[in-house]
C-alpha cells in the first residue's frame, strides 16, 4: 500500500471551508501518479517505452469532507490486473485512520505505438505489489444513458484541461460535469466512465439528466457519442 500525508490548504476549498469535490479527486490521482514515480514507472518511464494508463472509470463514495487545515493521509493500491485492465482502490482517512472518502478505478493499459491497449508489462507486474480489495459495494462500470436527457450549450476544450497524455485529464470531465448540478447538491457518490479522449480544441456538447437523488452528465462530440459520462448522487 501507498500512502501519502497532506493538509488540506485553503486553495483546496469552497466557501464553507470544506475541501472541494475537484480537490478530492486531485489527491486521488496524484497519490497513484507519486506511487509510480517512487517506483520509476511513471511519466518519464511510460513515455520514453511508449506506453501509458488511462482511466476507464471511477467510483467515489464520500462519507465528509475534509475541512481547512485538517490532516489527512491518501492512500492507493492496486487489487487486481487482468489483461490490459488494472483495477486500484483508494482512500482518505483523517489523523485517527477514519476514512473520509474512498473510492475504485479501472485503468487501461496502452501501448501508444499501436494505439491500442496492451497486455499489462512483466514490469509493471513486478513493481506494483498488489492486496486486497476495499470493502465496498462495488458498482457496474457501465453508465447506462436514460432516453431523454436536456442539451446544454457547448463549448470548447481549453490548453489547461490537457495532461501529459496529451487529451483531457480525468478530473476535467468530472469538474466540466459538476457545472450542471444546483447550488446546494452534496456529492456522496460519484460514478465516471470513459469512452474516449477528448484533445485540445475538440467541442464537447453537455446532455443532462436529473431526478431526486440524481444528476447524470453525458460530455458528448457533436455525434452525440460520449467522452465521459459521469453521474452524481446525493
């Protein structure tokens, strides 16, 4: 297991002084980023043997929010790989080990030679120790789109929503997302799947679902196929 201990700043946070939904899952994906660096797997090793992981889904469940100031440890392990599929768990616990958040991930192993997802390497089998999985209802990847969904204004990918890999990073999508949901909606679940990467002046079109409990988002091309579906619960 990786881990990796923080404070939660004031630029990480809303106007109640609770640590932000984008924040949160920053920390996610920057602990398994620093675990790989660690291990000298990461940016500078995939590029230079032309490889990389990309995000398939997320599930996060929130249980509070950390607020400024508070101390808090991130950790991230890896659970299973299968094929060119790696799947990680995550959490964040307080001071006392009581876990705030904690959440799954599916990741696609690429080679970007081919441009097609690669059998995991013995390298990275080797390095990356994996455990058991979290304790956790675990929720189907898959996002199913309801019938009839609302269709927002579109607009454009900006320079600062693109990663090393060259397209959107993942939290993008979930902060694109979170502009549809009203003022006082608390995340306690979120859900995310990619379908395809989006990549630096691409128009995504917005189509919104909402029921009591629920926001869904579907960040589609022109054609109405998705990037990124992601879906909020309260």
């Amino acid at each position: 297991m990786y881990s990796m201990k923080s404070r939660v700043r004031y630029s990480e946070t809303d106007s109640g002084q609770k640590m932000t939904f984008q924040a949160l899952t920053n920390y996610l994906q920057d602990c398994c980023i620093f675990q790989s660096e660690d291990l000298g797997i990461g940016v500078d090793y995939l590029k230079e043997h032309a490889q990389a992981w990309f995000l398939a889904s997320w599930q996060i469940v929130v249980e509070r929010l950390p607020v400024l100031g508070e101390k808090i440890t991130v950790k991230t392990w890896p659970y299973n790989f299968k094929g060119f599929y790696g799947y990680r768990n995550f959490t964040i616990e307080d001071a006392e080990g009581k876990i705030y958040a904690y959440a799954d991930s599916q990741w696609i192993f690429m080679d970007l030679k081919r441009e097609r997802p690669a059998r995991i390497s013995d390298k990275m089998l080797e390095e990356y120790q994996m455990e058991e999985p979290f304790k956790m209802d675990y929720a189907d990847r898959k996002i199913k789109l309801p019938e009839k969904m609302q269709e927002k204004e579109s607009f454009q990918i900006r320079p600062e929503q693109i990663d090393t890999n060259h397209h959107v990073n993942n939290e993008q999508y979930i902060a694109m997302a979170k502009n549809y949901l009203p003022e006082n909606f608390n995340i306690h679940k979120m859900r995310a799947e990619y379908r395809k990467a989006a990549v630096l002046g691409d128009k995504v079109f917005p189509f919104v679902y909402a029921d009591d409990k629920m926001y869904l988002v579907s960040l589609a091309d022109e054609e109405q196929k998705p990037y990124a579906i992601v879906e909020f619960e309260q």
